[in-house]
C-alpha cells in the first residue's frame, strides 16, 4: 500500500471542500511506478553480453564453447538481476523516467475523463513513487487562465511533503493550491454538478 486508507479520506474530503468553492475537477492518482521498462533488463544484458568477451580471449585461453557459456550467463544473469522492480528503474536514464512519468500521467488524465468536464477544467494531480516524479495537469479551460507558476507552487508543495514521507499532506496542499485557483476563475455554479468523483486511486 503506498498510501494509507485514512490518508486517501483525508485526501478524498481535501477535493470535496475544494470544489465546493468551484466548479472545476480535481482528481489524483498514485502510482507504483510509470512504466514495467520490460525491455531495459534485455538492453542493458545485451550490453554486458557484448563486452565480457573481450578480456577472456585477450587475457585467456578459454575455448570458444566456454567463452559463449561465459557470455550467455552473464546476459541471463544481468536481465535477471535487472528485471526486479527496485532495481530496473535506477538502470534506466533519468530523462527516460521523467518521459515516462509524464506519458503516464497523461493517460491517466484521459483515462478518468478529466478532459470531458464542462468548461474544460479538469485537474491531475499524479505521483509516480519509483520515479520519484509528481507532475499536475490541468485542462485547457485553467491552463489557459493560470501562470505556469501557480502550478510550479503547488508541485513544490507536494515533492517537499514526499521527500519528508508524507504524501497525504503533500497532496492535500496541492490540491488546496488547486482549488484557490480554480475557485478564483471558475467559481462554483447553482448547479455545481460533481463530474468526477472526489477520491485518489492507487495504481
């Protein structure tokens, strides 16, 4: 569990006072990881397999049959070692992670309909753990409203709280951030209908 029950209430009851105050969407998510990275363990044996011939035949005089057995162990080995999930993600570079996060957080926005609200003011607020990544994503109908600032402020907010292990308080800052600037530019209608439920889902 990367998040605790009572803290995912905490944070469910933060986005429902929020967006009594607007008719703007927060939403959050939560994840593991942003990617399986299934073949960066294959590369990076492949890599090591290349290279592990070199010494042996310049330096031994192992037999061709011993050096490929030698090779192939180190491919199997390295993959293995490489597969688990702690271990993959260091093995990938750190602007392939943030790529990824990225991407993922995207797909997760459009997967819980955050662009089908109805002034286009749906918020994502998205945490990946191995990446070490937290990125918002706000619609066009605020994005277009609000300085690249505002949203700078709320993810500094949130990495801070991650660092010192309390992503329940670090989410509910940043959506508390996020709700004063929806409120600010897209107030609460008479009929402030709820378009996305009020909770964080865990991936």
């Amino acid at each position: 569990m990367l998040i605790s029950d009572n803290e995912k209430k905490r944070v469910a009851d933060a986005i429902a006072a929020a967006e009594q105050k607007t008719s703007g969407e927060i939403f959050c998510v939560i994840a593991k990881r942003s990617d399986s990275y299934r073949l960066v363990p294959v590369a990076w044996g492949a890599a090591l397999a290349l290279f592990v011939p070199i010494p042996l035949i310049e330096f031994t005089e192992a037999s061709v049959e011993a050096i490929y057995m030698i090779q192939l162990s180190a491919f199997i080995l390295a993959s293995l070692i490489l597969s688990h999930p702690k271990v993959v993600v260091h093995a990938v570079p750190k602007l392939a992670r943030f790529e990824r996060a990225q991407r993922a957080a995207m797909q997760q926005f459009l997967a819980h309909g955050l662009q089908n609200t109805k002034d286009r003011t749906g918020v994502l607020i998205y945490v990946s753990v191995a990446e070490r990544h937290a990125s918002i994503i706000a619609d066009e109908g605020i994005n277009a409203k609000v300085d690249q600032s505002v949203w700078d402020g709320a993810m500094a907010d949130l990495i801070t709280a991650i660092k010192d292990k309390r992503a329940g308080d670090g989410l509910i800052a940043a959506i508390e951030r996020c709700g004063v600037v929806l409120a600010q530019h897209f107030p609460a209608r008479l009929d402030n209908r709820n378009e996305i439920p009020n909770k964080l889902v865990e991936i």
